[in-house]
C-alpha cells in the first residue's frame, strides 16, 4: 500500500475515535459515579467518554487551557474560576469524616472535628480512641481552592481557613487522601460520601448521624453538598449530549442505581 492511499485510510476513519469526550477532575466523582456513568453512556451510544481524577483544580485548569471537554467539581463556581465555564449540578454528595477500618472510634461530633483540624485535639485517646497520635490527610492542591476545602471551610471552619497543623500531611488529591487512610491506623480525612463509600475505610457517625444515601436524602445527615459537571459555554455538540443524558430521568435512575443521591432523590 502506498504512503498516500495508507495517509488517505488514517483520515478517513470515522467512529469513535473523533467522537470520543475527554473530562477530568474531582476524584470524588471521578470514583463515585463519573467513569460508571461514562461507561453506561459508552454502552447505550457507542460514543467513548475518558474520564481521569486529579481533583477539581486539575479539572477547571484543563477545561481552562482546552485540554478537556468536560470537568469534574464538588465545589460551586468560585470568583477565581473562568466565566465561560458553566457549572451544571448533576447529583449529590455529602462531606464525611474517615478513618482506618481498625479504629475503634465510630461517633464525632462537630466540635471535635474542628479541634482536630485546628491541633487542639492530638492523640486518639481524647476521642475514646487508641493512645496513638491522630495523623491527619488533607487535599490541598498548588493553587486554588479543592471541593473539600471548601465544604470544610462552609461547614465545618465557620467560614475560617484550615489551620496549619503539624500532625497534617497535604496530598495532591482527596483519592491519595482516601488511599493513605486506608493504610494507616491512625490516619483521619476529610472526604466525599461518593467515593468514600467505595474504599476501604470507617466513615464516621457525626453527632450520632450515620453518612448513607438515606440520611443524606432526607437531610438527617446535614452536611449534603453538590456534585456538577463544567463545561465551556461553547461546549461541543457531543459534550452536551452527554450532559443530557446525565441529566435525564434515565441518567438519574443510573446514578441512583450505583448508591449516589441524584436530583430525583431529592425531593
């Protein structure tokens, strides 16, 4: 075959390669719905949409230099963020608290949350635990603002910043975050509900309030906070099938099916 009819063949494919989507961002939805849902769409359309994690600042940064069709964010739009950036809510997430499956500590309340974060609470034993020095795991990307930080600042801090903390060892996102408290006894995270749920590790009762679909739903468990999807205002056409489908009765029943509160559930 000769150079010219090989080139003429290589541009004249057709399918899935030139309709592929390509998203990236939050790891909470990333591992909580995001590559399921990508793979359902696959499915039912034959249309390949690539998702990777790396965390909201990661996500907002490739949809700003175009290196993303879509993005991933467990936070609402910031004054910082691009103003061509649309944020479309897409289900819901709640903010949890997670230890190493082998802590005995299984309640914590509000205030002591806050005592750990800010080092007035240093060692396990002040909560009923083991005497072993708390070790706490933060998501704090380079720049910006993560999803995490900013549930915790909203619900949790009061609106203050995260304290400097000694006992506290910052990762690039809150996936390396959930990996490192699975291996380590005495680690403690902030984390989403959404992916949480998927590793191996203790969620923690918060004032007696046990984080699951349920709870979150109903609004018993009280620190629920929203999950989107972003997009350029100027999305591609098969971009914004996709969000379609994410946002219709089918796409919804999906997310719900894989143990994450969609719109629906919300009543």
């Amino acid at each position: 075959m000769s150079i010219t009819l090989l080139l003429g063949c290589l541009t004249n494919i057709p399918d899935a390669y030139s309709a592929q989507i390509v998203g990236s961002g939050c790891s909470v939805s990333n591992l909580g719905y995001l590559s399921e849902i990508a793979g359902e769409y696959e499915r039912l359309t034959g249309i390949k949409v690539l998702v990777r994690g790396g965390g909201t600042v990661v996500g907002i940064e490739d949809l700003r230099a175009g290196r993303v069709d879509f993005a991933a964010s467990c936070r609402e739009k910031a004054a910082s963020d691009p103003d061509d950036v649309e944020f479309i809510q897409v289900a819901w997430d709640a903010l949890v608290f997670i230890v190493h499956k082998s802590n005995p500590v299984g309640n914590i309340s509000v205030d002591d949350i806050r005592a750990v974060c800010e080092g007035k609470i240093t060692n396990w034993k002040e909560l009923k635990g083991r005497n072993a020095a708390v070790k706490i795991f933060r998501s704090r990307p380079g720049k910006g603002l993560s999803g995490i930080d900013d549930s915790m600042r909203k619900m949790v801090l009061q609106g203050s910043e995260l304290h400097e903390n000694r006992n506290a060892l910052s990762l690039a996102s809150t996936g390396i975050v959930e990996q490192m408290v699975e291996k380590t006894e005495e680690g403690f995270a902030a984390s989403g509900f959404s992916s949480a749920r998927k590793r191996d590790v203790k969620m923690l009762r918060i004032n007696g309030i046990y984080p699951n679909k349920t709870n979150i739903a109903s609004g018993k468990y009280t620190f629920k906070r929203p999950l989107f999807i972003l997009i350029p205002k100027k999305a591609k056409p098969e971009t914004k099938k996709f969000i379609d489908f994410v946002l219709s009765k089918e796409g919804q029943r999906f997310i719900s099916s894989q143990g994450i509160v969609s719109l629906s559930d919300i009543r």
